[in-house]
C-alpha cells in the first residue's frame, strides 16, 4: 500500500521537524528508545532514497532526489523539455522510479520473484541489475498523467514507451523525434538488450 502524495509530504515534513527539534535541543541516543527508532528510521528511509525508491510527488524537475538526478543527462534534458510543454495541458510529470543502485534493483527483482513465484515470470515486469536500464540511468517510470501525455506526445521529444506491458516505461529514442518511436517489445523478456 502507497501513500497519498500529502500525506507522504506531510510525513517526510514530519520527519525532517522532528530531526530538526532533536538538534536544537541537543537530544541525544540515550534521551530515550522512541528517539533511536524515528532517527533509526530516517536513516533507512535517507538510503532507500540514495539507492533509487522514489517519494511520492517527486517530478523531472527535483535534481536533489538521486533517482532523477542520476538519469542520463540527455534522457533528463528530454524529459523536461516536454514536462514544460505537458504543464500547459495541465499534466504534471512525476516520476515513479529512475535510476536503481544494483543493490535497489536486486532488491526489487527479488521481490518480483516472490511476487509472481518464478524467475521467469518475474523477468517480465524487473530486470537484473546487470541488464537494467534504471541502473545504468537510461529509463524512467512515469506517472499515469505524464504517461498518458507522452503516449500522444512523447516522440517528439524523443521519449518512447518501450514495453507494451509497461506503459509507464521510457527511454530517450532521439530518432523518433523524425520517424517515430520503434516498435514495442511484448515485455523485458523479449528485449535482445537485456539478454546476457
């Protein structure tokens, strides 16, 4: 279960006060265990960030969140080109997920395998670390706004859906911006890139 963009904000807000308060008033570890729990879980929550997990609400323009930042710079440049033109359709281009540590892609491909019960169904929806294009920053996970817009709009700004099975899926095709977005693979599985 997710949490809605406020309340997510509203928690991260919380968080961040509550570290804030601690240092102004120079609380340590040993002022009590609910003080090491809640800085104990800013902490996991600070690197599941640096690995890659995206907060609700985070769009192509929040350079401090490494899953945006660390996207390959011409995919990002692409990206914001036409969130500037989606903004004026009222879409907002939020990203779901964007560039993965190995370590955050290992961690989701294996939870796909204890989703879908095999590692075969599972290299449908995640790939591995070692073929992944969220690792190596060249794919990105939009919300379904921007997901929508980009399937009308997106290969004039070379950004294309690349999996039929993943419509929130893309990566920067600058081609397509003269002959279109290529054809789409079924799935991951079908992708000759991700086969090694």
């Amino acid at each position: 279960m997710t949490s809605s963009g406020p309340a997510r904000t509203a928690a991260r807000r919380t968080r961040s006060a509550l570290v804030a308060a601690l240092v102004v008033l120079g609380v340590t570890l040993a002022a009590g265990v609910v003080v090491h729990r809640a800085v104990t879980s800013l902490t996991v929550s600070a690197y599941d960030e640096a690995e890659g997990a995206v907060p609700e609400g985070v769009t192509v323009f929040d350079d401090g969140i490494p899953a945006v930042a660390g996207l390959d710079a011409d995919l990002l440049r692409a990206l914001r080109r036409a969130a500037a033109e989606a903004a004026g359709d009222g879409v907002e281009f939020v990203v779901n997920s964007g560039r993965r540590s190995p370590a955050y892609q290992e961690r989701l491909r294996r939870e796909a395998v204890a989703r879908y019960g095999s590692e075969r169904e599972a290299a449908r929806w995640v790939a591995s670390p070692d073929t992944s294009l969220h690792v190596s920053g060249d794919a990105v996970d939009m919300g379904a706004a921007a997901a929508g817009w980009l399937s009308a709009h997106g290969a004039a700004y070379g950004l294309c859906q690349i999996y039929r099975n993943e419509p929130w899926h893309y990566e920067l095709r600058p081609e397509a911006a003269g002959r279109g977005c290529p054809r789409m693979y079924a799935d991951p599985t079908r992708d000759p890139r991700l086969r090694r």
